[in-house]
C-alpha cells in the first residue's frame, strides 16, 4: 500500500493516501484534465459496463482503507463517476443527466446512505443481477487486514459472456443451480502455484477456458476456497 507516513505531535505514525497517487487514480479516467468516457466499452452491456466501473472503484476504496485521508478519495470517486456516466451516455447517444437519471440509486450502508449507480439484468423466477458503482462509505477502516495488492485497471471486458454463463443459473463444474456464484482469481498464473502436485479440477477447467472466472455453485465455491475437492458433472 503506497501512502504517506507522516509523524503527528504526539510521536503516532499515520497512513495517508499521496496527493499525487490521487490525481494518477483520477487522470486514469480522464482526457485533457476532463472525465471522458471509454470508447472500448460502449458495445458491452449496461450491466457489464457498471459492474467494470463498480470493480475498479471498489479495489481502489478496500486498497486504501486503513488511510486517515480516505475521505480525499471522494473526489476521485466523482472522476470515475461522471466518465462512467459519459461511457453510458455515449452509448445510448443520449445526456449524461438522463442517463444519471435512470441508473441512480441510494445505497444503505452500515454508515448510513451512499448516493450511487445500479444496473439490473432480469432473470425468470430468480433475484435479478445486479452491478453496483459507489455503494462504498469513504469511512477509515482501522481494524482491516490488509491485503497489499494493488487495484487493477483492464482495458477489455468480453461483451456480455459473463452476464451469459449467469443467467444460465448452472454450476460450471458440476451442473447445480444452487445458489450460483463467480469465482475469479486475479491472473491465470495464479491457478496453479509452485509446489501444488495435484491439480484441482476447477484449476484445469478454468485454464483449458483461459479464463479468469468460473460460474459455480455454493458447494462448489466454499470447496475451492477451504481447498477440498468440488463436485463434478457426474455426482
């Protein structure tokens, strides 16, 4: 985690975010001092494009949550806010205030209400998907764990395969519906660490795939992640 250390009167060390790492987080967004939208994402889907803009700012906001100065990131968020806007509304070939208009939303937080964007895919019988953007309260987090990775920023998303492969409501390991989920990890490097001798079998779909995400189910999901064996098709 880049931040500022600055000593205080009374001899405590505080984590701050830098100045110039701020205005390098907000020019990511911007063209000639200005938010712009981003041209290669005005053929993906509204959900796909707010849920891209949703991830970015999240991994910015958890990266830097044990700052004092997390409040600075404020401007930052209406940066990204108003080029996320732009996208949609160059995609729509309509106003950014309109498009405002349509995705805006409260978010209730454990700190109260935070003003943001939503997005909705419908599915039959089930809970809608939703892409959030800003549901963050810009509040300091003094008792996190830190995880020192920095946030990544993509230039391509495929158009809507994820949305696809979730409305199909099926665990891509073993076929079930329950409770259907994404997995990811952060690069296809990291699917197979050094030292591993068996390969799992959620490891080998998803780099036969090359990809970096797999649609699966609750059993599936917590499998993974407490390392044990998933289902598969045939059980």
């Amino acid at each position: 985690m880049q931040s500022d250390s600055r000593p205080l009167v009374n001899g405590y060390i505080e984590l701050r975010i830098p100045e110039a790492k701020l205005t390098e987080i907000e020019n990511r967004y911007k063209r000639d001092s200005k938010a712009h939208h981003r041209a290669e994402l005005v053929n993906d889907s509204d959900f796909d494009i707010v849920a891209k803009y949703g991830a970015e700012y999240r991994g910015v906001v958890q990266y830097y949550q044990l700052a004092r100065n997390i409040r600075r990131l404020g401007k930052v968020k209406g940066t990204i806010r108003l080029s996320l806007l732009k996208t949609l509304a160059n995609k729509h070939k309509t106003t950014v205030k309109q498009v405002f208009d349509r995705f805006k939303t409260i978010h209730h937080t454990e700190h109260g209400f935070v003003k943001g964007l939503i997005a909705f895919v419908e599915r039959k019988d089930r809970e809608p998907l939703i892409a959030r953007f800003g549901e963050l309260a810009l509040r300091r987090q003094i008792k996190t764990v830190i995880q020192d990775e920095k946030p990544l920023w993509t230039t391509r998303v495929k158009r809507t395969e994820l949305v696809q492969r979730l409305l199909a409501d099926k665990c891509e390991l073993c076929g079930s519906s329950e409770s259907v989920a994404v997995h990811h990890v952060r690069a296809l490097k990291d699917l197979n660490p050094t030292g591993r001798k068996e390969v799992p079998t959620h490891v080998f779909v998803m780099a036969a795939r090359r990809r970096k995400t797999l649609v699966v189910c609750h059993f599936c999901h917590t499998a993974i992640h407490n390392g044990r064996p998933t289902r598969s098709a045939n059980t």
